[in-house]
C-alpha cells in the first residue's frame, strides 16, 4: 500500500509533498505542481510569488511571495529512500546538505573535469566535446547538438575502434554492423557547475537539480532510440518513389 503524502496549506489551498518530482502538488489539481527548481531557494526553504485565485506559481500583480520549508523537514523518510542516507542523516538537514555531494561540488569549482565512462573506456569533459583519455585513440566525441544543455544525445560507437563513425542518414539504408549506440546525458547533467555560470543560475539550487558527480556511465541503448531506424525507413521509400517513378518512364526513342 503507498503512503499518503504529506500535506500543507498554502493561502487555503490543499499541497502534497512529492519528494520524487521533486515538487509541491495541488492536492485536488494533482497536475498543478509547483517545482522547487522554479522557486528561490533561501535559508531555511523555498520562496516564490503565488497567486491564491490561480493557485500558480506567478510573478506578477496580485501575487504574495510565500515561503516553505525543505522537502525534508515536511517527509524525511521519503528523501532518506531516494538518496540512499539514513534517517538521522536526513532529520533537521536541509535539501542541499541531502542531494548534493560537496565534494565533488567544490572539485568541479576548482577546476577538475568531469569523466564519461563509455563501455569501459573513459572520457573527460572539455567544454561540449569528449576527450578520450587513451593517447593511441584518434578523436573524442562532439557533445554540441541543436537542442541546447537539457538535451542529452545518442551517438553511434565502434566498441572495437573506440570512435564514433559517421554515418550518412541521408543515404543510409540498412543498420550498420559491428555498432553500438550510446546515450550521452545532457551538458547541463555532466557539468552543472558551468551550466549555472553560462545560464546565470543559483549554482546551490542547480546542483541540487543535477547533483555533481565526477564520473558517469554512459549507457547502451537499442538502435531504436538513435533515430537511424527512421532515417532507413525515410530513405528506403524514397529509393522506392525514384525506382517506381524511373520504371513508368518511356524510354526516349
């Protein structure tokens, strides 16, 4: 049976504690929910402008700035789960002491890069490009995408070779042999540290959003999830259209 999750008022409305969204849900509206990543994070807890006739999180005329307290002070047991930490760990400490590992935090403001684990080879984090640490391998791995440091992305990878071959999704047709496909997290995950710099961001609240680490494992992924599947299925119709078009032809005489 789930447990009820803990509720509080905010100007007469009905919120619940959801630890693992990380947010504040409108008990009788649940997809109203007020993220603590959009709020001011201050010394004891949260602040934000609130609405009471929309019951939104809003910055404009006729909002209150109003405050609440850690995630933590309102459902310890539920964070002491998610972030593997005792319970005494977790009583009286406030959500930043909880998420975010300091060490790594002020490593990273010091200046110590980041590193990738693909398949057992490492990487290290060079602004948006992925240096190999091996010297015998050729060429690292271009992070920068059309997306932005939210977006994570998938590249192809020769597990023998260590490199990421090109692969044409223009012409290509069938799904190369010998390939694996590697889910990279986003810029903003790998390095929160430069993130909130670049973006101007409160560092404490961004690496409580993506909690610093010095290393990360890259994932495996099915070929599904790269979109060469779409580029064959796309280019595969269109040699069909061309073909057929080609056949209804006359010949000239």
């Amino acid at each position: 049976m789930e447990r009820e999750l803990p509720e509080f008022d905010i100007m007469g409305y009905v919120f619940q504690v959801d630890v693992y969204s990380s947010c504040f849900r409108m008990k009788h509206y649940p997809n109203t929910q007020l993220s603590i990543f959009n709020m001011d994070l201050l010394e004891n807890g949260y602040g934000f402008e609130f609405k009471k006739s929309s019951g939104a999180l809003i910055n404009y005329s006729g909002s209150e700035y109003v405050t609440v307290n850690w995630l933590a002070h309102y459902d310890p047991q539920t964070m002491s789960e998610k972030y593997d930490k005792p319970l005494d760990e977790v009583i009286g400490k406030s959500d930043f002491d909880i998420i975010v590992d300091k060490d790594a935090l002020n490593r990273m403001l010091k200046g110590k890069h980041v590193r990738v684990d693909i398949l057992g080879e490492q990487y290290e984090l060079d602004g948006d490009y992925l240096r190999p640490l091996r010297k015998s391998i050729d060429s690292g791995i271009d992070l920068s995408n059309d997306y932005g440091p939210l977006e994570g992305i998938v590249v192809p990878y020769d597990p023998i070779l260590k490199v990421v071959p090109e692969l044409d999704h223009d012409t290509i047709t069938a799904v190369p042999e010998g390939i694996v496909y590697i889910d990279i997290p986003p810029l903003a995950v790998l390095d929160p540290v430069t993130y909130s710099r670049e973006w101007n961001l409160n560092l404490k609240l961004t690496a409580m959003q993506f909690p610093p680490k010095l290393l990360h494992i890259a994932k495996e992924v099915g070929v599904e999830e790269s979109g060469v599947l779409t580029s064959i299925e796309i280019n595969k119709k269109r040699m069909a259209k061309k073909a057929k078009k080609s056949k209804g032809r006359k010949p000239k005489r």
